[in-house]
C-alpha cells in the first residue's frame, strides 16, 4: 500500500488544491485508513481463523454511475440471507476497544461515529444527498474498503488528482481485491450471512481481476442512457468536489470522466469477449423501474439462487420504504459540464447499442418555481469566503483586520442628532442594537425593528444611551406579508424618515423556507429590504429632498461576500435549493451580491442628475464578534463564539462606520458609497453593472408579482 499511499499524496499536495477544511478532511481519512490496516491486522493475529472463512455466492453490482445500482443494491441486500457492506461498516470495519468482538458484539460506538459522519455530510452539503444518498444504516459501495488499500476510485470522484488517476490504471489491481477480500471475511465474523453482494463502478474496470479473486461471482450489469447518467454523474462529482476544494473546474472533472467512462466501458466488454456471458446478468435501468421483482428473479435465477417468498417479501417491504426524491430533486444540466447529447452518443454510443439502451427524454432543464439549482461555483478561478468553509471565513476575517487602512474619520462624540429619526432593523442584538444605541445617544429617534420575543431590548437600548426617544417596532424580515404590515405602521406614524439602516442579517445552519417559499436569507438580506424600501418611498415615508441636511439617507450593511458570488442566475432568480454549512456560505454571499446590486442600482434610480436627492449607500463592517453563531451546529457553535469574541472587532467599534454612513458630515451630499470597515472603496464590478442593476429591478418586480398573485 506504500506506493500508491505515496502517489495518491504527492497528486493531492500537487494538484487538488485543496481548502483549509478541505485539508483537514483529507488528512482526517488517509489516517484514518493507515490506522484500519493496523486494527486489522492486530485482529487478524489474534483470530487467525477469520482468514479460513467461505464468503458463499459473491454478486457483484458493475453498472456505471447513476444507472439503478443504489437501487438494486439495496433491493439484493434487503433478503436476510445477504450480507452487504453497511456505511459504518465502511467507515469502521474492525471492533473498537471496549466493543465485544465476533458475531455477538453489539458494534454501538462505530455506529454513532457513522452517523455522526452522515449528519456532517448532510450539514456541509445536503445537496449532495438529493445525487446520491448515504444513510449510515444502510448498504454502501465496497470502494470505501479498497480505499483501505488506496486503490480506488474514490480520490478521482472527489479530488482532482489526474496524475494519481493515470497512475492507478497502468497497475494491477489484484492485490487491493486481495485485501478488500480479507476485510469481507473480517465482517463476516462479525455479521455471518449466506452470501454477499458488492457494488460500485469501479469493478467496471477491474472484472478482470473481480472474477479472478472471487471465483464463481455472477456480475450484475446495469445499463442506462449515457446521456443522462453522464451529466448527473459530472454533478454528483462537482458537489463532492466542492466540499474539498474552492477551485472545482466542471468543465475538467467532465472531460476526465468522459474518458475514464469510455475506459470503464470499453474493460467490461473486453472481459465479457474474454470470459463470455455466463457470469454476467444485464439490467436495463428502465425495467428495474417498472418491475423490480422481476428483475431480481432473473439475477437469483441466473447466480443459480432460489428466489422465494422471503426474498420476495423483503424486496417489496423495502420498496415501499423507498421515497424517491427524500433529499430533494437532483438538478443538472449538460451544458454545465460542456457536453451535448451528440457527444456523449460520439464516445458512448457503440455501448448503448452493444446493450440496447433505449434513449430518454431530456427531463433536466426546467425546475419548479421556487425549486431551482443552486448558483453553483464550477469555474477554473478561486471561490473565495462566499464559497468557502467556515475555517477560511475566519482566516479572512482576521486577515482583514491585519490589512486593515481606515481612511475615514468616525463621527465625533460631539456631533448630535437632535430631531432625526432613524429605523434601524435587526437591533436587537449584535452591530444593530450598537447602532440603535449610538445614533439614540446623539438624540435621534430610533425605531428598532426586530423580530418578536425582543421586548426587554429597546429597554436595555434606552437604558445603555439614556434616551427615551427609542421605539420598539415588530416585524419578521423574512415574511412578505409582515414587512407590508411594518410599511402600514411607519405609514400610519404620520412622521418621514432621516435615516434607514438595513442591517438585519442571519446565516442559518442548513436551508430552510420563509413563509413564502423563498430562500430565508434572500429573503431577509434583500428582498424585505427591496419590499419596505419601496413602500416608504410610495407612502412618503422616506421623502427625497435637494436641501442640505434634509436629504434622507437610506444604509444597507452588506458584506464582502458579495464578491466572490457567481452571476445572479436569472434564469432560477429566487428558487429555493436546500444547503448546509458550505452551500449556507455561498447562499450568504449571493444574498449579499443582490443586496450591494440593489443598493447601487436604487441610487442610481433615486438620483438621475447631478444633484443628490437621497444618500444610498452600503458597506461591510468587517468581522464582528456578533451572535451570528447561533445558527450554527451545536458541535460548531462554541468554537465559533470563542473565536469571534477573541478575533472580531466588537459591535461598537463596527458600528462607526454604519453611523458615519447614516448620519455623517463627511458624507453629506454624496451618493452610492461603499466602505470597508472605515475605508472608502467600491463594490464589486458586477454589482456596479447597470445592466445587472435593471435586470435585477425587473426581475425582482416579475417575482413580487408572482408572489402577490399566488398569495390572493
């Protein structure tokens, strides 16, 4: 296992370019495999006779990606009298200290350390889930027991990391079959059955040596149109891709997969010309759907098994057990990747009609309102913190601190704001509730808007500004009909607006809806603001005015996120694609890109001569230690906290920049600035875009309509 340990690190140090967390999960399970083989070979030497037991008839699952083989892998192990490769199992193949070892133990902490696995997995991305489902409890691709042997697909599908891929065809493979064979007797003592059953792809270029190791086997082949498993396949990879890297090139991870499927395909019949048929059984993907017991019946018939009502019995439980699409749809489209139908039939085509593949129905184009594909980040060029994991979400942050150059002086203690009201949302904790206290300090009016289940806030805001000029107004940002109803109660106060400070915000720790099917955070950093913005200006709540000091000022407090979000997609503007704590960064920064294009396009709209009628503008107020942490895991959270209190700037000191912004001197009769921290400089070029500016507009007017016509 040296060698290719060796070359499989140098191509990763080489090549994958991996994230910080990346790294860390890399690192984690090369260990973690090293470690395995001395467990096992330590168990080996104390139950030698481990090595003289029968495995019984071995089927072996061969078909190509996204063919029915999770599918018909479950359906063959779900009769009791088949043994199958469970995830822990994968994860954790031999006893753990303190665990009873053989057939009676009862292997709990290995299976709490699984499904710990799945729900991180399912944290950093849940969409992944919606391609290809791992369950802890449930039969899993053996290729987590030939990584053991760091011979297997499994780099290549996750990784970039050609060179070990070119490497891994030119050797041969018996020896890691060799050991994935030892490890199937060492779980068989552990769990006895009458007889296994194997899957993954990667028998598809090795049956060679399948054959050769397991004497006997009967070789299930499933087949479907390479047209539709080929760019799902190239989405599945992206996505796994993702978790490791910021840098995931679709468009190389597809032209290398493209090739090695050719490669895979053009082994099996090679084989197959070798051994002749009659170890192999096809399945075509289309009749597993529609008759799945039928097709089992011709498997059982053909390894020389009895298919009886026990086996008939189990396989119809589980199918009722089955819910197609539990995770979500899975979305995906061939230009993503660089393909066609036409080249995929150029390099697949002689195998589609070698097994009579019937073609499909292009059904991956158009996804349901509100159910879209994800902005995903599949260029060459580097995601940055909108696309990465919350280890270099921290390290940039901190890196901003070190770099930091304020070129802009914060309004002094002295400066008041006698007479001025101002609406600052989100004020109940964190940089709003700072921002309340210092504009109420100068004498403002301050009107917080917040969420429910805040009433002792505006007290604590009064108390800590001593001002009795400080309201507490209730509205949830992420519900249409209650930012209308916030409107009304700022319509029926009778008194125009000074200031509006737009600075709620909340990074949750998985995906979920507001009330309106929408996205949360689109919903809450963008379009509540869109929504409200629009309503003051209707009812003359926030009135524009050429006259020094009565210009209104409108604040969003945005992020440097903004930047490295991918193009809005207008195509799926406003759909809903769940995510966890990877795709929860990207989402955050896409909310954000909306956020900085509106709030350049609005004052762009607001002040079309030279002469400024209302002051826009936005900003990011750097790292703050606020309580954004609590959306995260509860295995995270502490960790975050302790972080941010020990790394981030306070609320107070951020919120200098958001009251220079709103209310200061230095800005007065300017219009569409944008700071970082207390340094003027400029949104991203794509936010500053006019054309991205009115096309986000109308796209955005379109949705509200939408949405108004749905709701009556």
């Amino acid at each position: 296992f040296r060698e290719p340990l060796g070359v499989l690190v140098d191509s990763i140090e080489r090549e994958a370019n991996l994230s910080s967390l990346g790294r860390i999960i890399v690192r984690t399970r090369l260990v973690s495999a090293l470690a395995t083989r001395l467990r096992v070979e330590d168990l080996l030497r104390r139950h030698p006779e481990i090595l003289e037991i029968e495995l019984g008839p071995v089927l072996v699952i061969a078909g190509l990606q996204r063919t029915g083989t999770t599918l018909l892998h479950r359906l063959l192990a779900a009769d009791p009298r088949t043994r199958a490769v469970l995830s822990w199992e994968a994860l954790a193949p031999v006893p753990v200290p303190g665990e009873t070892p053989g057939p009676h133990g009862w292997p709990a902490a290995r299976v709490r350390r699984a499904r710990r696995a799945q729900r991180a997995l399912e944290y950093l991305s849940p969409e992944f889930f919606a391609i290809h489902p791992v369950e802890y409890d449930q039969p899993e691709e053996d290729v987590l027991l030939l990584d053991m042997s760091f011979m297997s697909q499994s780099p290549e599908a996750t990784l970039w990391v050609p060179t070990y891929a070119r490497w891994l065809e030119t050797r041969d493979h018996t020896p890691a079959y060799a050991y994935l064979r030892r490890l199937m007797q060492l779980l068989s003592w552990q769990r006895p059955a009458q007889r296994w059953v194997l899957k993954s792809p990667h028998h598809m270029e090795h049956l060679d040596v399948v054959l050769r190791v397991f004497p006997g086997a009967t070789v299930i082949q499933t087949h479907r149109d390479p047209s539709r498993t080929m760019p799902s396949f190239c989405s599945m990879v992206c996505h796994g891709a993702g978790i490791f890297s910021d840098t995931v090139d679709a468009r190389a991870l597809s032209e290398h997969w493209v090739r090695k499927v050719r490669r895979m395909v053009q082994r099996s019949l090679d084989v197959r010309a070798t051994h002749g048929d009659s170890s192999f059984v096809d399945v075509l993907y289309e009749d597993l759907l529609a008759d799945p017991i039928a097709q089992l019946r011709r498997i059982y018939q053909r390894a020389g098994l009895r298919f009886d009502d026990q086996a008939e019995r189990a396989a119809r439980e589980l199918g009722r057990r089955q819910v197609r699409h539990r995770y979500g749809r899975h979305r995906y489209r061939l230009e993503d990747f660089g393909l066609s139908e036409d080249r995929i039939e150029r390099e697949l085509g002689a195998y589609r009609q070698r097994h009579g593949i019937p073609r499909e129905p292009r059904d991956d184009a158009e996804p349901p309102a509100h159910d879209g594909r994800r902005d995903g980040h599949h260029g060459g060029g580097p995601g940055g913190v909108g696309h990465d994991g919350p280890v270099r979400a921290l390290m940039t942050g901190v890196i901003d601190l070190l770099r930091r150059k304020d070129t802009l002086r914060p309004m002094g203690d002295h400066e008041r704001l006698d007479g001025k009201t101002a609406l600052v949302t989100g004020a109940n904790s964190g940089l709003g509730r700072a921002v309340a206290i210092d504009l109420a300090r100068r004498g403002a009016h301050v009107l917080m808007a917040c969420r429910g289940g805040h009433p002792e806030a505006g007290q604590e805001v009064a108390r800590a500004s001593g001002s009795d000029r400080v309201e507490m107004l209730r509205v949830d940002l992420a519900d249409l009909r209650s930012v209308d109803a916030l409107g009304s109660t700022l319509r029926d106060r009778g008194r125009p607006l000074d200031i509006a400070i737009f600075n709620a915000g909340l990074m949750p720790a998985r995906s979920r809806r507001s009330p309106q099917g929408f996205e949360v955070m689109f919903a809450v950093h963008f379009l509540s603001s869109f929504v409200l913005v629009r309503r003051m200006l209707a009812d003359g709540i926030l009135r524009p005015s050429t006259t020094s000091g009565e210009r209104p000022r409108i604040v969003f407090v945005s992020s440097q996120t903004h930047r490295s979000a991918p193009p809005i997609d207008f195509d799926h503007f406003g759909a809903y694609t769940p995510y966890g704590l990877r795709g929860g960064l990207a989402a955050y920064g896409a909310s954000k890109n909306h956020l900085t294009t509106y709030a350049t396009e609005l004052s762009r709209r607001l002040n079309p001569g030279p002469v400024v009628r209302v002051g826009v503008h936005a900003l990011c107020p750097g790292p703050v230690a606020t309580n954004i942490a609590r959306s995260a895991p509860a295995w995270a959270a502490p960790a975050l906290r302790g972080l941010m209190q020990r790394v981030f700037r306070s609320p107070e000191e951020a919120a200098k920049a958001v009251v220079l912004l709103a209310a200061g001197r230095a800005m007065e009769g300017r219009t569409g600035v944008y700071l970082h921290m207390l340094r003027e400089t400029q949104a991203s070029e794509r936010a500053r875009d006019p054309d991205q500016g009115r096309r986000l507009w109308a796209a955005t007017e379109a949705l509200l309509e939408r949405c108004a016509r749905a709701e009556s």
